[in-house]
C-alpha cells in the first residue's frame, strides 16, 4: 500500500459519520451496489472462519408492515403506551429505504470458539457496513432499540433460537450532511501496562 492511498484509507475511516434514519431518502443501492457492500462487509475478522452472521433486507412496503406490527407488539409490552412512543415504533423501519439486519449467528455447539468473539465479529459487519455504505456515496445509520432485544420480533423476522439481531443498519441518501461530533483523544484513552 502506498503512502498515498494508506492516507486515503485513513480519511475515509476519519470522515465516518452516521446519518439519523430520519434524514435517508430514497435512492438506496440497488441490488448490484448492495451485493458489492455486503462483499466488503463481510472481510471483518473472523476467529476459526466460522461466518458467524447473515444479513436480512427490508425495503419497499415490507418496511411499514413491520411497522405496524412493531406498533402492535408495543401495544403488548405496554398497553399505556403513549400516541407519540407508539407513532415512533410504526415509523422505525419507515425512513430509510433499505434497512439491513445484520444477524449474529450463535451456534451453541460451537465450543472452540466463544460465543462474544462471534458476537464480535457481526458487530463488526455492522461497522464495516456503515462505512462500504459511505464509501459509495449513501448515508447509514446502526440502530438497535428493544426489537433487537425483543424475542417476539425475533420471531416475527425469521430468526432462529440461536440468532440474535447485532443491528439494523438505515441506509440511504443523506438529506444533510452529517455534523461532526466531538470524539476522544486517544491519548487520554491510551495506558501502557508494565511487567509488575
């Protein structure tokens, strides 16, 4: 890698920003554009190759009908729910015209492996999502929110016993640029230990 493209990588990585779900319009990637960020969402580390994660897209008029049936399971968990809270849950899938669920593949008969290391892993896929969305022009968002947590959606979107949702990643074209956030100082993050 030379100099030049090693400092282009490095912006690339210093220019992340995430756009509220909110502020994605349409166009999203088509079909061909999205294979080619799921391709580079795919290279994270993966201790022992064990691809412990797939990816499930909602778009188009799916987007709302799980909405509503996040309005109803609201409505379940907590029937004094407010007007707006529940407006909230319909509309969560609603903004961005492609929202990916990045799902963690735990398979409890994987003992060499730990289980957070996988975890890991499609933690990482959301990462690297955020940033082949970016790279090609689009705006993302990771989102979680009780329906990662809930086993009701889980169900609801197919997952299995063993899957959990490690983020829907909101993607599409930005309405604003996304603003800079004050991040840390690495060095006040950084201690070095010592041989006590």
């Amino acid at each position: 890698m030379s100099a030049n493209t090693e400092h282009e990588a490095l912006a690339a990585l210093d220019a992340r920003r995430s756009v509220p779900a909110k502020q994605l319009d349409a166009p999203g990637p088509d079909d061909a554009t999205l294979l080619r960020m799921l391709r580079s969402a795919s290279r994270v580390p993966d201790h022992g190759k064990r691809v412990p994660f797939r990816f499930l897209r909602i778009a188009g008029a799916d987007r709302d009908a799980l909405g509503e049936r996040l309005a109803a399971r609201s409505l379940e968990r907590d029937p004094d729910i407010g007007d707006g809270a529940l407006d909230k849950d319909r509309r969560r899938f609603s903004h961005a015209p492609l929202v990916i669920v990045v799902v963690a593949v735990l398979d409890p008969e994987d003992t060499k492996i730990p289980e957070v290391e996988r975890l890991l892993t499609a933690g990482s896929v959301c990462f690297a999502l955020l940033q082949a969305a970016q790279a090609l022009g689009f705006g993302g968002s990771w989102l979680s929110g009780w329906p990662a947590y809930d086993p009701d959606v889980r169900a609801l979107l197919g997952l299995g016993a063993n899957e959990r949702v490690a983020g829907f990643i909101h993607i599409g074209t930005p309405r604003i640029e996304a603003p800079e956030r004050e991040r840390p100082d690495p060095a006040t993050l950084l201690t070095d230990w010592h041989a006590p």
